[in-house]
C-alpha cells in the first residue's frame, strides 16, 4: 500500500495546530514567569518588589553594642540590608567585606545620617551582641554607619523573613542554606531593591538616585 500524500491543506492544518500549542505553551510560561521575566522564585521575588515595594514591619532588634531598637525608627533614612548569621565562615564574610567597602564608597551619606547599613541575624539564639560585635570587627568595619542587629523574638524573625522574602533552611552540619542578597529599602520604610550581593554599582546607583530625588 502506498502512503498517502500530505496535500497543502493537510499541511496547513498541522502548521496552525503546531502555531496553537505554541501560543499556549507560551500564555502558560508567561503567567508561570510574571510575563517572562521571572524564570526562578528569586528573580521572581525581584520583579515583585521593583514593581510594588513593601512596607516593612516595625520589629524590635538588638544591636552589636546591646541598644534595642526598632526598624520602623529607621524610617527617614535609606537602609542598606542584609541577612546572615556569624557562625558563617564563608559567604556571610564575603557579604560583609561587601558591606565594609559601601562604608568607604558612602561614607558621605553614612556620615549624613541620611543612610544606614543594617546585617540581621536570622540566627538570634546564638548571636549575641558580643557575636554580632565579633562579626562586624571580623568583617573590617569601618566602625561607622553599620549596625549588626538580631530580632528580639522569633515573631518579628518570621515577620522579617515573610516581608524580605529570606529563606532559610537549617543544614546537617549546624549551619544554614539560605538566599542572599543586597536588600535596598527607602525612607519611607518600603522595601524597593533586591540586589545582586556583589554588584556594588548597582547599589550605589540606587541609593544616589533616591537621594538625588
């Protein structure tokens, strides 16, 4: 028996059924991926928050030096934020030489009061001031500008961590898995800038850009 002939109607038939599957298979990865600029839950969680920033919560910290404050008398400055634990002895002291180094390159509007450096622990049973302290010292702070903090109760941890979108999972050897980053947040308290934790430039140009406004 001979096979039969695929004539232009057969053909075009199979052209638009193939062009229909395209164009759904598309729709679905566009709503799965916030219009395809989303493709994981961390550039996800940036899309988000560029385009509706976040009031962050009024939770009580404890700083390196012992003084209990909140993060709502915060607001009026910008905020530079970043979540670690000092029991870290890789990654957390890389991001804080990071931080030291925006001490130098902001140290104008550190100086100002018109910005803050802020590293919580997400580890507050085991960082006290004095961890905190060591950290920051460990870290080549500049002593100026930079406070280390952890939150007085697990509440305003789990708050904290909703509201930045942090994600930590404790591992087999006593330490933490968890998402980092560089978290910018405006004097009115939002949550407006999640950056890459080595893209200094790119914190920089957010920060005077705000101000500049």
């Amino acid at each position: 028996m001979q096979a039969q002939r695929s004539g232009p109607m057969s053909v075009l038939r199979t052209l638009l059924a193939s062009l229909v599957l395209l164009g759904v298979g598309g729709a679905i990865t566009a709503e799965l991926t916030d219009g395809f600029q989303a493709f994981t839950s961390e550039t996800a969680r940036r899309v988000k928050v560029r385009a509706a920033p976040q009031l962050m919560p009024a939770v009580a910290l404890e700083t390196h030096s012992g003084k209990r404050i909140n993060l709502a008398d915060l607001r009026g400055k910008w905020l530079i934020v970043d979540f670690f634990y000092t029991r870290c002895g890789s990654y957390c002291l890389v991001l804080g030489s990071e931080f030291a180094q925006l001490q130098d390159s902001l140290a104008g509007a550190l100086a100002s009061g018109k910005l803050q450096l802020l590293s919580i622990s997400f580890d507050p049973e085991h960082d006290t001031p004095g961890q905190l302290a060591g950290y920051l010292q460990r870290s080549g702070s500049r002593g100026s500008g930079w406070l280390a903090a952890r939150p007085l109760t697990m509440d305003g941890l789990n708050r904290l961590k909703q509201a930045f979108g942090i994600v930590v999972i404790a591992d087999e050897l006593g330490g933490y898995e968890h998402n980092a980053a560089i978290h910018i947040v405006d004097t009115q308290g939002r949550l407006v800038e999640i950056v890459d934790s080595d893209d200094q430039a790119r914190v920089i140009q957010v920060i005077s850009r705000g101000m500049a406004q």
